[in-house]
C-alpha cells in the first residue's frame, strides 16, 4: 500500500491540501483512505449518539447503509488502524513525529520547513525553495508523486536493514539511496498476509516461526528440499 503525510503546522492549509490530494488520487483511478492525527483530539458534540456510547464503552462500531466507523477511546498507533485500510493509498493529514511514511510539507519560510523533517519530504506545496526539494503549487504534479514514490514501513525499528530505526530508512529512500525492498520485516522470506495486508515480521520473530514450521514439515512423509507454501483461509 502507498502512503503520504501531509505535514504542516496549524492553520498551514494541510486539511484542505490533503482533501485536494484525495481527490486527484481517485481522478487517477486509485482508491484512497483519508486519515487524521490530532494532538488535541477531535470535536464531537456531548448529545450524540456516539459520544455517549463513548463514554460508556471500552469500543464503538457504527454501520449502516450509509457507512460503517470504528471508533476507540485514547489514542491507537498508526499500526493498528493500518489492517483497516483496504484502498490502494493512504493519505495522512498530521503525524509530523512518524517516520514510516514520506511527507509532504508545507511551510512559509525555510526556518518552519526545517522543523517539518525535510529529510522524509517528497516535496514542499507553495514556493518556499528547498534544497534538493520540489516546490509546486500543482495538486495533480504532487498526486502523481505520492502515487508513484509513496510508501509505508512497518515501524517495528528492528534493525534488521541495518539501520537505527524505520525513520532512518524512510529517509534514504526519499534519497534514492535505498528502496522499500531493503525493509527487512516486510521482505523476509516467510510472507504472511492477513485480509490481503502483508504482516511485517522483524528477522528474529522471522526465523523463529520459519525454523518451527520447517521443524514441523520434515516430520512429515513425504517432506523434500524446495519452496514450501502454505494457505490459510
């Protein structure tokens, strides 16, 4: 799955960025999920149905013919709302912190785009000039970038591509001077995906299912050397 961040300070105009960004990406064909960080929480009216459901649950689920919500109390990582996800994009307004995903940054000088993570930018919307960064007003120019060089890293900061963490790998792939291929825990020899979304497995918690699964299967009459699969479903 592709990913983005849309990166900005309050008021910066990154909600209607990423709406104008959501809407290209579908003229383009693609499916898109639409997500949102806030540091403040978000506004709900104390008289609704959902927020008195809220108060007296430990979940919330709405579905009906109009659409479906899941919504929980207290904040929830990236990573677990990420097997949600079933479009071919995710759009992130906010999350300036993470650094799994490349970002969009928008800043009115170069002082507040230094402060946005610049490394992990793909490009900058406005006219703010960058080193080594584009600066483009164009929402379907920044569309096809995020379609293209989008990407999203498991943020288990294994190690096992031998760098310090994800957000470290995040960067050198804006770089060009690593690929999402080098992630280890998502490119392992043993692939496990749930509902059509790949789970990443760091090298230790790789090796040790796929050493007992072997050790199980060469008890087995009729086991011999080659690829093995294995479907649940």
């Amino acid at each position: 799955m592709r990913a983005i961040a849309v990166i900005g300070y309050k008021k910066s105009g990154k909600t209607t960025l990423a709406l104008e960004l959501a809407q290209a990406l579908r003229k383009m064909g693609l499916t898109v999920t639409l997500a949102k960080h806030s540091h403040h929480g978000f506004d709900e009216k104390a008289e609704t149905d959902t927020a008195r459901f809220r108060e007296n649950a430990d979940m919330v689920l709405g579905f009906s013919p109009g659409g479906s919500f899941v919504s929980w109390p207290g904040e929830r990582p990236l990573a677990d709302l990420v097997p949600l996800v079933g479009t071919d994009i995710l759009v992130l307004e906010g999350g300036k912190t993470l650094g799994v995903m490349p970002r969009i940054i928008i800043a009115p000088d170069e002082t507040t785009a230094n402060d946005l993570d610049p490394e992990l930018a793909l490009a900058a919307y406005g006219d703010v000039v960058l080193e080594g960064i584009l600066a483009t007003r164009d929402i379907n120019g920044l569309a096809r970038i995020a379609a293209n060089a989008g990407f999203l890293l498991p943020g288990l900061d294994c190690g096992g591509c031998g760098r310090e963490n994800c957000r470290a790998l995040a960067a050198d792939i804006v770089a060009g001077d690593a690929s999402e291929a080098d992630c280890v825990a998502q490119n392992g020899e043993l692939k496990i995906s749930i509902n059509g979304q790949p789970l990443a497995l760091n090298p230790f918690i790789e090796r040790m299912l796929r050493g007992g699964i072997l050790g199980m299967l060469r008890e087995l009459k009729g086991f011999g050397p080659g690829p093995v699969d294995i479907r649940l479903g």
